[in-house]
C-alpha cells in the first residue's frame, strides 16, 4: 500500500526520500494506469506526471521528462512505452514488461467485448443510432488531430512543403504510408547537413517545473547498472524479441500455413509498428491501405466504428488494431463457424503481441544506446521531416472518413446532411471549446441516437 505523503512544493517539500518498493509493490499501480488512462498520450502522460512525480516521487520531474523525450523518438505509442520506461528504470526488465503489458492489456480485453457486442448486435437499431453519431465525431477527432500536430511540427516553408507533398502522394498517387516514412526521413537526414536551423525544431515537453521533493530516482541518482549500454545486452535483448517474434510466426504458419488470415494479420502489424511515427493517427492510413483495401478484412464503415470504439476506451489509441483483427478473425472465421468469437479473440490478441513487441524491445534493449544520442540533430532531424509528413497523411485521413460518412454510397448516393451538422458542430466543440474526446463522443452518440430512435425519417 501506497504511504507516500502527499507532495509539496519549494521549502516545504518532503525531506524524506521514499521507501524503495518491489515489483510486486508497484504492480497494483500499473494496473490501476491501464484503467484509467483515458485522454489520448497527452491525457495519459498527464496522469503519470501526477502520480509518479508529484504524488508518489517515484522518479523526479527531470528524469521524466527525459524519459519522455526519448520516447518521443521512437515509433510507438509513447505514452505506454513512456510506463515500459519507468518500470524498466525501477525493476529491470520484467518491470517493463509489467508496467508497459498491463497499459495495454484492460484496453484489449474491452476491445474484444466491445467488438464482440458491435457484430452480435451491430443492427439493432439503438446500437446502430449511437455509431451514426459515433462516425461524425470521429472525422473531427482526426482534423483536429492534424492540426494539433501540425501546430507543433509545421514551423517553416520547408516543413509546410514536405506535409503536401506527403498529402498528395497518398491522396493523389496511393503511395504506402512506410514509402512517405522513408522519403521524408531522408528529406531530413540529408536537408540537415545542408540547412540546419529548418530541422532544429526542438521536441521536448517544456522545461523542468517545481519541485516535489526528493524522489526515488532523483536527479543525481546514479544510472542503474541495467539501464547503461552494453553490446552484450543489446544483443541478448535483440536476440531476444527476435526469438519471441519467430517463435510466434512460427506457430501461426503451423496453424494456418504463410497465407492464413493470422499469420497475415502477425506480418502486416509488425510493419505497422515500426511505421508508428507520429501516433496512431498517423499509422490508421497504412492501417486502412492494408486491412481495408489489400486484405479486406473489415470494412471501410467498420473501421470508422472501430476507431470511435477505440477512443472510448482506455490505454493507447493504436488499440484500435484489436477491433481491425477482432472482426477481420470473425468474418475470416479463423477458428470455424462455430467459433467466431474465439476466432475474434485469438486474433486480436495475436495482432496486440505483434504491434507491442517492439515498442518493448526499443525500452529494453536501445534504451541505454538512443538516451546518449538524444538530441543531436542528425537523430532528431529526420523525425522532425517524418511528423511533417505525418500532419499531410492524417489530412487525408480525415477527408477519407469524411467521404465514408457523408456520402456513404458514394458521390452518387445519398448526401447524410444529420452526420454533416453533428460534424460540424463536433468539429466546432472541439477548435473553439476544447471539449474533451469523452464528453464529445458521449453527445455525439446521444444525437445520433435520438436522430435514429426518435425521427428515424430524417436518416
């Protein structure tokens, strides 16, 4: 049990360090941040700020927020390998693991109930009500993601150019997420050396702020022995999440030979993890591009409702993976006929091992080797160009969804003008009132489902 005082600020800061604690002692903690860690990386990183630098003083502001920056340059969702981070400075190893499975793991089970209720009961009229609303709020969810991103990494002409290039290369030309990754870190690796003020655009999380008081892994605490870099633990952990990745393959080319919908499902979101550049949003085009178009294991319209599943829900954005795979293991009936829902659950699990796996081999084993690199611009250059073209490719994603849901027979069908003013007023909620994702999606849901329930004529 947790019996830290409470923290203050300045002269009247606790003086006295808290108590070392075993994995076992911070395990409920971990547990308890995979439920509540509604809002988005921002909200999430809001929430570990509060309770392990200011209540509990695990780690100090400085440290934290170093820790934060590293993530920031790693493909992943930052905020759950920001808790691998912490865990695995507290206890090693099986820490990160614990920390960073257990911010994961409520989400999905969630997930496979939620998606679970959607396929069983999809057309009930009430249920299809609410994912009516659901679908507006979600294409403003996206813009604004866009220009929340874009108000940070679009500082220059430069910056400007390569989010429109990126925009017209997917809308345009169809051009694979992990080509425009690539080009535009490049475009950053090399513009550099030539103009290195357009590439230094800094990426922190602001300065150090007040102090709490001494913390387990203060300031001046000494980098423990597991945290420094070693090329033979780099190869004993490498080694190791490779062996874990192969294992795994293994077994689902054995199940279902290399073009059954699992093993398929195992390849592309390991791609898809290491594309993760910028946030969920920005890795649900590729997403799309693959389970939608290339393997059509869902729909268009269910994956629109997988991602107003996914915000409703707690843990990382990217979730989202686990409705995709749930319903892509239904409907391809990977079990059999008689065994959809465990056919859902085993894929959905199959792809949240594939995409987390190396967001835990980065913390584990480059931890030590990407901290004494941070900083420098020639690391940092090419994910400054990369963000850039991430805002172009969410654009897209947006107006893609937007097509989805007003105009859901295509151009030549029906125009919903009930989905356009719950867009616009959704869209306005979120620029000028900064509504929260939640109290949005709950009164999305709620017009939705009066429109549907109460004048079904006017859908």
């Amino acid at each position: 049990m947790d019996t830290t005082p409470a923290p203050t600020t300045g002269s009247s800061a606790p003086p006295v360090r808290p108590s070392a604690l075993t994995l076992a002692q911070a395990l409920p903690f971990w547990l308890k941040l995979g439920c509540i860690s509604f809002g988005g990386p921002a909200g999430q990183i809001a929430i570990m700020h509060a309770e392990l630098v200011e209540r509990r003083r695990w780690i100090s502001e400085r440290r934290f927020l170093h820790a934060l920056n590293y993530c920031m340059v790693l493909p992943g969702p930052e905020a759950q390998q920001l808790a691998t981070y912490i865990g695995w400075l507290l206890h090693r190893s099986w820490g990160g693991i614990v920390a960073g499975g257990l911010f994961v793991l409520p989400s999905l089970f969630i997930l496979i109930a939620l998606s679970w209720i959607y396929l069983r009961f999809g057309d009930v009229p009430a249920v299809a009500g609410i994912f009516f609303g659901l679908k507006p709020a979600v294409t403003a969810l996206v813009l604004h993601a866009a220009y929340r991103i874009g108000t940070r990494a679009l500082r220059n002409g430069w910056m400007w150019g390569i989010a429109a290039a990126a925009f017209v290369a997917i809308f345009a030309f169809g051009t694979p997420f992990p080509a425009i990754v690539v080009a535009a870190g490049l475009i950053g690796h090399f513009g550099a050396r030539r103009w290195p003020q357009v590439f230094a655009l800094g990426g922190g999380h602001g300065g150090v702020g007040a102090s709490y008081g001494p913390a387990l892994i203060d300031d001046d605490t000494p980098t423990p022995g597991h945290a420094r870099f070693s090329r033979s633990h780099l190869a004993k952990v490498m080694g190791a999440g490779v062996g874990l990745w192969a294992l795994a393959m293994a077994v689902l080319v054995a199940m279902q030979g290399l073009d059954g919908t699992l093993t398929q499902m195992g390849w592309f979101f390991t791609k898809a993890a290491l594309v993760t550049f910028g946030g969920a949003y920005a890795v649900l085009p590729y997403v799309y591009q693959g389970a939608v178009e290339q393997h059509q294991w869902l729909s268009a319209a269910q994956m629109i409702d997988g991602l107003a599943l996914g915000e409703t829900t707690p843990g990382p954005l990217i979730m989202v993976v686990a409705f995709v795979a749930f319903v892509g293991g239904w409907l391809q009936q990977v079990l059999g006929p008689d065994a959809l829902f465990l056919g859902g659950a085993l894929a959905a699990a199959v792809v949240t091992f594939f995409t987390f796996l190396p967001s835990f081999v980065f913390i584990v084993a480059g931890g030590p080797l990407v901290e004494a690199t941070h900083g420098r611009l020639g690391f940092t250059a090419p994910l400054s160009a990369i963000t850039a073209a991430v805002v172009g490719v969410i654009l897209n994603l947006a107006l893609f969804f937007a097509y989805h849901v007003l105009w859901p027979q295509g151009f030549g069908g029906r125009f919903e003008a009930v989905a356009a003013v719950i867009a616009v007023a959704a869209t306005v909620a979120l620029f000028r009132f900064k509504v929260g994702v939640l109290p949005l999606l709950g009164a999305c849901a709620a017009a939705g489902l009066a429109v549907t329930l109460l004048v079904p004529g006017l859908r």
